[in-house]
C-alpha cells in the first residue's frame, strides 16, 4: 500500500530519497542556493506530504495549456446526463446512413425516453466489443452497464440539426472503466458526423487518441502528483512527482 508505505517513510528518522551511489551527500541549504538543473545525493527527513490521500493525487492534465484539474466524480457525471435529459431525442435524428438508432421508454414514474445509436461499418453492425455507440437521455448506471458490454460509449444530446456531446466536465468518451475527459479550455468540438470517417477505416481501432481528434477535443491525461517537504537540519525542500 503506497500510503502506508509513506507514512512509515515519515515515521522513520532518517530516509535516503535519492539513490545515486556515485555522488557524495550535499545539505538542502546548498541545494537551494544553487542554479538548476543539477544532480545530488541527500539524506532528509520527510516531514510532510500532500495530498494526505492517495486518491487525491490523481489529477487530469492538459499538454497543451498545462493546465490540472480534479477527476470529477460520478454525482457530477449523472447531474451533467439528468440535465441533458430537457428536450429528449429527437425522431429526426435517428436511423441515419452511418448509425442505427434504437429508442424506448423507461418503465419508471419520469417515462423518460432514451436513444441509443450504434455506429455501423461497412453498412453493418459489427460485434459488441467492435462496436461504439452513442446514448441519449441515460443516467450514470444505465451508461456504465453500456460500457460492460460494448467498446466504446459516448453520451450525446439532440440538437436542432445534429447530435452533440454533453459540456466537457463530462467525459465525452468511455471505454471500460475509464472516462475521457477534454480540455474546455483547447477543445473546439466538431460535429458528431465526423465519427463516421473512422468507422469507413478498414479495421476500426476507436482509439480515444483518433476519438478525440476527430471530434475536435483535445485529450486530458491522468497524471499522478505529490508533493514532498523534506528536511536535514540545514533547510527545508519541497519535491514535486509529476508522472504519468
């Protein structure tokens, strides 16, 4: 357990964080009076980390823009697909030269109506681990019970003359159990029917990378960080893990 295996690291009295059997041990009060970037060997104390849980250091970051932010979490997903749930799909939009549609109404006290559409190739439905689809109108649970059986998920809603994606703190993409996340800030979302352009390929991958790049979505990536105070009597540095 990483965590545990932090806390023992604080616990102790003395802790070797770099391991470069070559170097000599420099003071961290020499490390901070010297221009970067350079090489040591220390023997600190860590006296604290952040964050104090090892979820928390799961962040998404943007290459483009640099720019973290937190993993939203599923209550934030479901009130993004309830909200997007207003109008309901549109008749219009559905049965199209590249997709299958397939509507119904749910047996609950709100009716609400949902759509699925399966992205076809070649003219044909392919198998339900080749297969990406798009739903309307799903809550949280219903959207994962997707994800079990079928490639790729994306949740759309209708518009006047296309289907769209939800707002971007939503993920735009599910494969399994990971959500894909674009940056709002770099992303210019493009229109639904660009999906139709990879399912004409020969052999469709529905890669995210391709996903996101034909719909106009720069790609989030899940980066793991820390930080570290550490200590040796002489001064006090903070040590940032940055990784992928």
């Amino acid at each position: 357990d990483p965590e545990l295996h932090l806390q023992r690291c604080q616990q102790l009295s003395v802790t070797v964080l770099t391991d470069h059997q070559d170097l000599s041990n420099t003071e961290l009060k020499t490390i901070l009076n010297s221009t970067a970037p350079q090489q040591y060997r220390i023997r600190a104390k860590l006296r604290t980390y952040k964050p104090q849980k090892l979820h928390q250091s799961i962040k998404l970051h943007c290459s483009k823009c640099n720019s973290l932010r937190e993993v939203p979490d599923g209550d934030d997903f479901d009130c993004i697909l309830q909200g997007s749930d207003i109008t309901g799909p549109n008749p219009e939009l559905q049965n199209t030269s590249w997709y299958d549609s397939v509507m119904w109404t749910t047996q609950d006290q709100k009716q609400r109506k949902i759509a699925i559409h399966f992205v076809k190739h070649d003219e044909m439905l392919k198998s339900p681990e080749d297969t990406l689809l798009m739903i309307e109108g799903g809550t949280l649970k219903e959207v994962w019970r997707l994800t079990k059986r079928f490639k790729c998920v994306i949740p759309v809603r209708s518009m006047e003359d296309d289907l769209e994606l939800l707002d971007l703190s939503a993920p735009f993409l599910l494969q399994g159990n990971t959500k894909y996340y674009g940056c709002k800030q770099c992303s210019t979302p493009k229109s639904i029917k660009n999906l139709s352009s990879i399912a004409a390929e020969q052999q469709p991958s529905w890669e995210p990378t391709e996903i996101a790049q034909v719909l106009g979505i720069e790609l989030l990536q899940y980066v793991f960080i820390m930080k570290f105070t550490l200590v040796d009597g002489t001064g006090a540095l903070n040590a940032y893990l940055f990784d992928y």
